[in-house]
C-alpha cells in the first residue's frame, strides 16, 4: 500500500526467498561458492547451516537459478517424511515413475537406474534438502546410503543439506559418524555486520526500483540492534518502518518507526546481539576510562604553572570523561554509536579538546575531499565476452587474433597461457591475484561482462569500450554471483613449442622446480636451519612444505594454483590484480604466441 507513496515497482523488504534481492555480502558469497563446488560431481553431501532469517532459502534459490545446465535439481522443502516417503519425493522431482506400492528397495532400483542413465547422458543428479534439521536419524541414514550409488569413476548422487545450527548437532551424533564423512564441504552462515546493513538497504530498495536513502545513519544504527543483522528481523522491521512513516506522510525512516515497528513485530529484543557488552561489564569498563582519564588530566595539570588544578581536573574529566561515558551507550540507549564521534561537552575550550576536535575535522575534510567515483552502469560498462577476454589478453601483453582462434581459452593455450574458471569471493580471487573477467548478471537475469584489471580496497579499474575506468567494487558486486575467469601462465616445460633441442620434458620440468625451490625456500624459512631440512627433502616433500606456507592443498601436486603461487612469489613481471606498493612494475613485454614468456 506504500509502494507508489516511495516510488517502489514492488516490495523492497518481503520475505520471500526472491534470488533478486539476495544481498551477497561475504559469508553468503562463500554459502554459494561452497554450493557451486558441490555440483562440480564430486558426490558426498554438502551441508550449509545458519541461523533462523540468515537467508538459506534464499541462497538455495539463487544457487538453482545459477546452477550448470547438464544439471538436474530435486528439491525437498518439507523434511517431515519416513524414508519411504523421501525417496517417493525424489523420484517425484525427478519424473522417476514407480509403483504406487513400491518397497524401499524397489524405490531406490528405480533411482539406481535413473542415475546411471543420466550419467550416461552426460547429467549431474542433485537433491537438496531445505530445513534439514527436521530429518530423522533413520532417514539420514537412509540418504548415506544414496550416496553409495556409483560407478568406477565417480558418485552418481550429490546431496545437498540446509538447516538450523541443529543439523551440525545431529551430524556430531556417533551413529551418523558415517555420514559425517562424507560431508565435502560445509558451511555455517552468520548474520550480517554492523557495516554491511546499509549497503544491503540500498541494495534492496535500488532493486525495488529506488535509489535514494531512504533511512538515515541513526536509523540504520538501531534497525541493526533491533534485528543483530539477521536479514529476516531486517526486512520485517524495514517493511513496518516504511508503512508507520507513509501513515505520516513522512519520506524518511526516522528512529522512531524503528522502536514502533520493533514493538509491533515483538520479541526482537530478547536475543542479545552476539558483539553486545553486558552491561555491568559496561559500567565498569565507563568507570575505568573514567578513572583513567581522570589520572592522565592530573598529570597534564600538574605540569602547568599557575594553574588551578581543581578547576582543570574538573574540565578534564567531565570534557573527556562525558565522551567516554557517552562513546558506550548504556543499556537503555538506542541511538548511540561507539563508532562515531560524540561531543557533549558544548563549549568546552580545554586544549585536549580543542585537539580531538581538530582531529575530527581534519579526518572529515579528507573524507570529503576524497574523489567519488563515478557510478557503475551495467549497461553502459558491461562488455561481451570477447570484448572482456580481448581486454584481458592485451593486459598479458598479447593481441587476441579471432579469426585463428575463435575462443578464448584456445587461443590462451597457444600463447603459453591457461584459462582458470572459477566461483568464490573477492578474498579467493585476491588470493589468486590476477585481473580477471568478472560474470554479471542484470535484475532481469541479462548476463554482461567486465574485466576487472586491479583491485585497490573498494577501487576497482576496470576495461571499457573507451579505455579504463576506476568504479567502487561494491557498485560491481551487486551484480556479481562470484563467477570469475583469470589467466595464468605456463612455466617453460609446459609451454607450447620450445626448441626441439632443448631437453626432454622430465628433465627440463625437475631442474626448473628445483631452481624455483631453492629460491623459495630462501624466501619463506624462518631460519638456517629449516632452509637446511627442507633443502634435503625429495620434491613432492619440498611441495608439500610450499603448498602449507601459501595455504594450499598439501598433495604435493605441482598443479595450476601451485604454480600461480609461485609467479607470484618469484615473477616481477606478470599482471597482478592486487599489485604490491612496493614493486609496482611495467605490464609484461608484448609476446607472440609461438614464444610465451617464462613464469
């Protein structure tokens, strides 16, 4: 009923499990990357649980909306069935026929077969499980065994779990040790933080079709404390706020629709948010400041000829010590924030405060100064995938000539280089460190490009049809579902063409690792005589040490995201998107595909 009132083409805050409006803040864009890495056929489970309103439902709905196309998705949303009637479901998802008085047995020969058609027809089989902290012992058990089902090479069922904290308590039971096993990724997602809410506000009204903030700072303060950043709590207390100012004729969100809405909603209160202070523990820690501040002012007084130490002790604590006091909001406060500055002393010109107060401003001139970057248009910046290809090849120092090489990654392969396809968050793609092409997707589902050259906090250079542009990530990742592709390159024993006179591939591939290892070791041990131990391991060993210090898996595997860590650690000269302060270098000479460079 507020909609035309503010401008919305619907409602911003329902609580529908929309994939349009999932904000993906960083815990969510890891819920799905862990979802996405469940569908790569691995088979076993993948479990993600969360809180109640934390946007499970949500994330699975994207995750399905996203999911590869030789992907087929069973979804159960009412767990509250025998095994009977689970696998009954299944089948129903799927368009398994089966007798309507089935045995299990007969139910799971019918699924058996289902599967290994799909696999011959080059499909992946899915189920997944909404609220499954609701499934009985007896049917987990019964969905272990599911899992069985495989041929030589691999599993031909992936399971897919989503419930309430619970679901992790059930799973630690040791009659589900078995399954426990089998679990290939989990994931727990938490509410959002303090500093994520407002771009999830905007986020979700800029979908509804409006762009102005409709809630002010103070607002957004208290809306988090009365919701702990549970984006459920967030959209229902969002959504009464909106209709208690549209019932005023008000065009803002003020604190007070917040308290009225919370009231109205009940029992918001009662959870404690997980950062709060308790408050006997905030007093004392008020009384200690206090004490402090009081000590410190006696010691600059003291200092002061001719001064009068009563009055200055009094300035002194009650300037500093009212900022302290009212720095910590006490328990019955609601629009105190710990993070801003708060001035209550009115007049007060003691030099301590004249300096806080210099500080301040001189901290918000420079926030002010700070150029604001232009906005990111998906429309006017996205490119096709070509064009985002050809922008990244050019960073790499190559010319990407079509009509030889109709795709990219072919013609990556014969310039020396290899194409790295991947779902994660910014801190997977930072960790690889290299520019990358970016997947978007529109509010209408319309897919668009952009190749991210280099990532500075939240400035992000990327490639247009008219040369680079510094945009704000955040204005990206509304868009992004964290699909990313990145170049990366081959060390010279893998390289395509060579001198035919060069030594065999064994050879020229044991004495490059063993050159690059010695310099890493030199690089990473903390001491001469770990740099001797590991100087005296075999090369799997000395792999496996590396792969420890980047963090990687230690199978001792020379493989890509190996060999990536150590162009990062050792090559100058690659493209980096995250490049160091201090070795910013020339991007990497133009080569021809017939000679890639080395690293």
């Amino acid at each position: 009923m507020y909609y035309d009132f503010f401008g919305f083409r619907e409602p911003p805050f329902s609580i529908a499990p929309d994939p349009r409006y999932l904000y993906l803040s960083e815990r969510h864009k890891e819920a799905l990357a862990h979802l996405m890495y469940g569908v790569q056929g691995q088979g076993g489970f993948v479990v993600i649980t969360g809180e109640v309103g934390t946007g499970k439902t949500t994330i699975s709905r994207c995750f399905i909306e996203n999911v590869p196309d030789h992907v087929d998705i069973a979804l159960i949303l009412n767990p509250r069935l025998s095994a009977r009637e689970l696998l009954a479901s299944f089948c129903d998802e799927l368009g398994i026929p089966y007798a309507e008085n089935a045995t299990i047995k007969q139910l799971i020969d019918r699924i058996n077969q289902h599967l290994l058609e799909a696999h011959a027809r080059g499909r992946h089989q899915v189920l997944m499980i909404d609220e499954a902290q609701n499934l009985s012992a007896e049917v987990l058990e019964q969905l272990r065994l599911l899992t069985n089902l495989e041929t030589a090479e691999k599993k031909l069922l992936q399971i897919v779990l989503l419930g309430q904290p619970e679901l992790k308590e059930m799973l630690d039971r040791p009659e589900l040790r078995q399954l426990n096993q089998r679990v290939t990724a989990r994931y727990h997602l938490d509410a959002l933080e303090r500093e994520e809410l407002p771009a999830y506000l905007h986020y979700r009204l800029g979908v509804a079709g409006v762009k102005v903030e409709l809630f002010s700072p103070a607002t957004t303060r208290l809306l988090f404390r009365k919701s702990h950043g549970i984006p459920r709590l967030i959209n229902l207390l969002s959504d009464r706020a909106l209709l208690g100012a549209y019932s005023e004729g008000v065009q803002h969100i003020e604190p007070r629709h917040i308290r009225a809405a919370a009231k109205e909603v009940g029992g918001l209160a009662s959870r404690p948010s997980p950062n709060a202070v308790p408050p006997v523990l905030r007093l004392v820690t008020v009384a200690a400041v206090v004490v402090a501040l009081a000590v410190a002012a006696w010691a600059v007084v003291d200092q002061r000829q001719g001064a009068a130490i009563p009055e200055q002790l009094a300035a002194a604590g009650g300037a500093q010590g009212g900022d302290a006091v009212e720095t910590l909001p006490g328990p019955g406060s609601e629009e105190g924030d710990p993070n801003d500055p708060v001035s209550t002393a009115g007049g007060d010109d003691s030099a301590e405060a004249q300096v806080a107060s210099g500080t301040v401003e001189r901290q918000q001139d420079a926030v002010n100064e700070a150029p604001e970057l232009p906005a990111f248009d998906l429309e006017e910046h996205g490119l096709s995938t070509a064009d985002a290809y050809a922008g990244l090849f050019r960073l790499w120092g190559f010319d990407w000539d079509r009509s030889a090489y109709p795709f990219a990654c072919d013609y990556a392969d014969a310039a020396g280089l290899r194409c790295m396809h991947r779902q994660g968050s910014r801190r997977s793609m930072e960790a690889i460190n290299r520019p990358a092409v970016l997947d978007l997707r529109g509010p209408g589902g319309e897919r668009t490009y952009v190749t991210l050259l280099r990532l500075k906090g939240d400035v992000a250079t990327i490639a247009t049809r008219e040369g680079t542009l510094d945009v704000s990530f955040s204005d990206l990742e509304d868009y992004w579902y964290g699909q990313f592709s990145v170049l990366w390159q081959l060390p010279p024993y893998m390289a395509w063409g060579g001198d035919p006179s060069e030594l065999p591939r064994n050879n020229r591939e044991g004495v490059w690792l063993s050159a690059r290892m010695m310099q890493l070791v030199g690089m990473h041990a903390s001491d001469r005589e770990e740099v001797d131990r590991v100087s005296r391991m075999i090369r799997n060993e000395q792999v496996r040490w590396y792969q420890k210090v980047k963090g990687l898996k230690q199978d001792g595997v020379v493989g890509a995201m190996t060999l990536i860590q150590m162009s990062n650690d050792l090559d100058a000269g690659v493209p980096r998107l995250v490049p160091s302060d201090a070795a910013m270098v020339a991007p990497v000479e133009t080569g021809q595909a017939t000679r890639p460079r080395s690293g």
